[in-house]
C-alpha cells in the first residue's frame, strides 16, 4: 500500500457508489483516508478551499435526492452559492458524494471510475 501519495476521500458508508469508490482506490493498491462527512461534518472554509480545488461551485454539488435540499428551496436557480454553501455546513448530507481528493486533483467521482486519474500512475 502507498503511504507517500494522500488520498482523501469523503465518504457516507451507505452510498454504494461511495463504497464501490474506496474499493477501486483500494484495489489499486492505495489505502485511503476516509472521513464520513456525515459524522465530521463541514466548515465554511473547508467547502470553500475543497469546492475551489474542484473547479466547482455549491450548487455543481448539492446533492438533490435524499436530502432536504427541495426542502430547504436550494433547488431555485436564484439560490445562491452563499446560501447553499451554508446549507451544506447546517446539513452535510446536502453534499454530493464521493469526494476524492489526491495531489492530481479533486472531484466528485460519480461514476467511482473518474476516481482513476486522480491516483498515482502504476509503477
């Protein structure tokens, strides 16, 4: 297993998806760091600094179904990116996962197969 190259990723252990994604960085021969989002939750300037190293904005991802994003009216196009990212820090089941986060870059990696680029080429 690699220890010199950090993978992160954002995980909810009952998201398939999520699950499917720890096991390709683990079968790729990397041992991740997992944080459950939803135990740690988020601050402000996580999301921000994560959000910026995506490329992404609040809204790119909200997660949609299974939340109380409708709920909450994050859903109008008029929302801004203010407002959803403090929705995120009061709910963090509000974010998109998995987040997978490698010195190559982070993204949101639905399909877990976009997790790929991000980790270290095969030696």
């Amino acid at each position: 297993m690699s220890d010199t190259f950090p993978i992160t990723i954002y995980h909810n252990p009952a998201c398939g998806t999520s699950r499917n994604t720890v096991a390709l960085i683990r079968d790729a021969g990397h041992e991740p760091s997992v944080v459950e989002y939803l135990k740690a939750g988020w601050t402000r300037s996580q999301l921000q600094e994560l959000f910026a190293r995506m490329g992404a904005r609040p809204r790119d991802v909200l997660r949609e179904n299974g939340s109380p994003a409708a709920e909450l009216g994050l859903l109008d196009p008029g929302v801004t990116d203010a407002v959803i990212l403090d929705a995120m820090v009061a709910h963090p089941i509000l974010v998109n996962r998995p987040i997978v986060v490698t010195p190559l870059g982070a993204r949101l990696t639905r399909p877990p197969e976009l997790a790929v680029d991000l980790l270290p080429p095969k030696a």
